[in-house]
C-alpha cells in the first residue's frame, strides 16, 4: 500500500507541475507579461569566454546575438557550437528554403515558440510556402493542400514527434524525395530548432520590441 501512495503522490505532483507549466506557455502566448530569465548580459560583466563567443558570433553572422543566443551565451562554447550548426542548417543544407522553413514552422508550432515563429513565418512566406499551409500550423492542423514534398516532410516529422519512431513506409517514401542526407538535413534542422525552442521557452525570451505572439496555445 506504501508503493501505491508514493506513486499517487508522485502523479500528483507531476500533474500540478505539468499544468503550472501548461498556463505559463499559455500566458506566454497570450503575450501576457513573463520575466525574462536570462536578459542580456550587461558588457562590464561578460567573461573572456563570453566576449570571444560573441566576436566570432558577429564575425560568422555580421549581426550582434539575439534570441535564443542571449541565454546560451551563459555557455560560451555551446553558443559557438550551436551558432556553427545553424550556420549549416538555416543556410546549406540539402533542403530548399521552402522545405527548411516549413520544417522549421512546425518546429515553432511544436514547442508553441512565437520568437521563433515571428522569425521564420514572414521568410517562409518569401521563401514560396502558401499562407493556407502557415495559417494551418499555426493553428495546430494539418494542412489540405501540401505539395508532394510537402506532404512527405510533414508526414516524416510529424510522425516522429507522435510516436518517436518512423515507419518503414514514411522513411522510404521521404528518402525517395530528399535523399538520405536530405532526410538527415530534415532531422537536422528541427533538432537545431528543437534546441532554440527549448532554450527560450526555459529562459521566457521575450518577442522584439513590438512583436505580438502570433501562435495559440495549442490543445493536447
């Protein structure tokens, strides 16, 4: 009878701490008002480490960081090192910009992350994704309309979050589209963007000034 206790106490408790969890996103997508946990480093505090990380941050992307790269600067090498994966993920990889940003939408949309989102919908829309198959991730649907590859790479990854598995079937059919490394460059990419989301939903990274959240919290 102890074991059973313990486990109900320990459900319990997962639960209450699942739905605070739950609300702060919702209120996060709301645009409701969260402190950023991790803001910007004031420059008399920064360490030498953190200082090099942001030389060859702006040397590598000629911009200063932002977003996500503000709280991983708390560690230095692994901005530089996420830094250097993204450089070949959002820009060379055997994805076309359509297709990367595509898998980069339902990324945002998975981890409801509006920084994110606010980013890459307005690129996606440049890069030829219809705003029909937008509106739809953004509002937590599959599209109707997808292109061939379109359907095949949303099927690939939303398979894989499901089930944390992919078929037999989906894995033939995305190879025969993409190509083994275009399949891995898929994988790639929202691992890359996975990480980004999860770094800025912990830190609470706010949206730029002026931003509105443009994703609502979805029902699971």
């Amino acid at each position: 009878m102890r074991w059973i206790t313990r486990v109900a106490t320990v459900t319990v408790a997962f639960a209450t701490v699942s739905a605070a969890a739950a609300q702060d996103l919702s209120r996060q997508s709301a645009g409701g008002a969260t402190a950023d946990r991790m803001p910007p480093i004031p420059a008399d505090k920064l360490t030498a480490a953190q200082q090099a990380a942001i030389a060859e941050f702006k040397a590598a992307r000629s911009v200063d960081i932002s977003g996500p790269f503000v709280p991983l600067l708390r560690s230095p090498e692994a901005m530089t090192r996420t830094r250097a994966l993204g450089d070949y993920m959002r820009y060379r990889s055997a994805l076309p910009p359509r297709l990367s940003e595509f898998v980069i939408l339902l990324t945002a949309r998975q981890w409801t992350q509006n920084y994110e989102w606010n980013a890459h919908a307005p690129i996606a829309r440049e890069a030829g994704l219809s705003g029909e198959i937008i509106a739809a991730i953004a509002e937590g649907r599959r599209p109707s309309r997808m292109a061939a590859d379109e359907e095949v790479l949303y099927t690939l990854h939303d398979e894989l979050h499901r089930t944390h598995a992919v078929s037999d079937a989906t894995y033939a059919r995305a190879v025969a589209a993409f190509g083994e490394q275009g399949v891995v460059d898929a994988l790639g990419i929202t691992g890359y963007y996975t990480l980004l989301a999860m770094v800025m939903n912990t830190a609470r990274t706010p949206l730029p000034d002026g931003a509105k959240p443009q994703l609502p919290p979805l029902t699971r």
